[in-house]
C-alpha cells in the first residue's frame, strides 16, 4: 500500500503532465494562433474604445465568433479531463474532490473500488432465498430478505437524510450481508457521496501499521462521509491496537456526525466479549444505529 501523500504527490504529477499535453495539442491546432492573436486584436481595440467613449458594435459580435471558433476547436483535442468537478485539480472547495479521495482509499487503504462493483439493489435475486425457513419474527427467510433490501434503499436513497446514520448488519455466512453493504456504497456514491468500502483485515491492518510507525494517515477514515466496514471479526486481535483504534475511530465518527455501517457475522453477544463493552455500546447506540438481523440458510449450499 501507498503513503496518503505518495497518493498526491502522483495525483499532482499527473495532473501536470495532462496540463502540459493539453497545452502542447491547443497549440498544434490548425488555425488557433490565427483565433488567439485577432482575439487579442479585438479586445485591445474594444479596451481603447471603451477609454475614449467609442462605440463599435460589430467588435463584440466578432469576439462572439471566435470564442465559438476556439471552443469548437478545444472540443476536438484529445486530452481530456477524467473529473469535470474539479478539473484533475484533485481539489474542490478547498477539500480534496471524490476523485483524489477515491484514489488514496484505493491505493493507500486498499478499500474497494466502488466503481467497478457489480452489486446493486437492481440486481438483488430474493428467488435464491427459502421460503421454507421460518425466521425468528414470523417471515420466511425470503421476506425477511425482501424487507431488508427495502429498508436499505430507502437508506441508500434518502443519504444523509437517513432515520439514523448507522447500519449494524449481524448474521451467518451466505445471507446477503454484503451483498446489501455493497449495494448500498453504490447507490450512494452514484448520487456523488464520498464513499469507503473496506474489509476489516485491511482497516485493522491500517491501524497495526500507524500504531508501528509508519506514516498513515487516519483522518479520511474519520470524516468520510461514509464508511462501509464489512466482515468485521475476522481481522487477528492484536494488543494496544484493535480495540484501542477501534474505539477511537467509532467515537470521532460519532463525535463528527459521519455515517457508519458495519457488517459482521458475529452475534451482538460475541462482539461485546472480543472488543468489549465500550466498542459494543458505540457500535449498539440505538440513538443513532438500527440492527438488520440476517437469518435463514446458506444461500451458496442451498
């Protein structure tokens, strides 16, 4: 994995030689110089005119033209920009842009590239789920599954405004868990959300690595609008830096009203007992967390 800053620093680089090829090809292009110098012409002569009060309005339909001449010819070259928010720039309203934030999660968290994900609400197939299997509510395991998928696209669609900003998805393995987690970072990264996936092997390894010394940045973890956290439990539990990281994360995401879902196939019982009380508390804060409870049968060996 990369530094957060050797992120940048390529971002940068990058940009710049986009910058520097663009301008080499607006150059090269047939007629440009003619355009730029005759638009030159035509604004000193409208400035002089404006200074001795006088009046030429064919100057301003000429300049007219040539903006339309040179944006067509602009339209034709073949570098172009990969974020039209914030122009390969990396930088939005004094913040890093959606672009650049994606690329550090990738390459300096090792997150999921949300872009590429092939799960999506659309695609979700309850006809893999029993009918049969009767869940601790009443439903079928189908229905239950069919509820959830329905309360996690309201979620999805109504992001930031949601009833609560976080999810706590517990159950077995081959239930949908993650299935909707990652249906769910889509949908909302589709509508422009800074959105990160990770697994918790590669969260808690983070933290090993920023709690042996290396330069990690932590503070994207922090305020990303939000973090999708899946198969927590499965990450070694290491002294000083599992619970202790843990701990701090889920109370600065607290603290900064960020969203937060997690996913795990641990019982509410096994998650007190391996990250403690204060871990569970944050984790189970009704206030402002609901539990989907995934029950049935393994989906994969049906």
């Amino acid at each position: 994995m990369s530094n957060p800053a050797d992120v940048v620093a390529r971002y940068k680089m990058e940009h710049l030689g986009r910058i520097y090829r663009r301008e080499q090809e607006i150059e090269n292009l047939p007629g440009m110089p003619e355009i730029k110098n005759r638009k030159k012409e035509l604004l000193k002569q409208s400035l002089y005119n404006a200074i001795h009060g006088l009046e030429d309005t064919s100057l301003e339909k000429q300049i007219v033209q040539l903006e339309e001449k040179e944006a067509a010819l602009l339209n034709s070259i073949h570098t172009k920009v990969d974020c039209e928010q914030c122009g390969d720039t990396g930088v939005l309203n004094g913040d890093y842009c959606k672009c650049l934030r994606d690329r550090i999660y990738q390459e300096a968290y090792n997150a999921v590239d949300i872009k590429s994900l092939t799960e999506c609400f659309e695609n979700s197939s309850p006809a893999l789920f029993n009918t049969a299997y009767v869940c601790s509510n009443g439903t079928t395991q189908r229905a239950k599954y069919i509820a959830l998928v329905k309360y996690s696209t309201q979620y999805a669609d109504s992001f930031p405004d949601t009833p609560k900003p976080n999810l706590f998805f517990t159950g077995n393995t081959g239930l949908g868990k993650t299935f909707v987690l990652r249906s769910i970072a889509k949908r909302v990264y589709q509508k422009g959300n800074d959105v990160l996936l990770i697994g918790a092997s590669d969260l808690f390894g983070l933290f090993l690595s920023h709690r042996l010394g290396e330069d990690i940045h932590l503070e994207l973890l922090w305020d990303c609008s939000l973090l999708l956290i899946d198969d927590l439990g499965v990450e070694p539990i290491t002294q000083n830096v599992t619970v202790e990281y843990f701990l701090d994360l889920l109370n600065r995401r607290i603290d900064n009203k960020k969203h937060t879902i997690i996913a795990t196939n641990l019982s509410a019982d096994k998650i007190a007992a391996r990250y403690g009380e204060r871990v569970y508390s944050r984790i189970r804060f009704k206030e402002i967390c609901d539990q989907l409870v995934f029950e049935g049968q393994d989906v994969r060996i049906l």
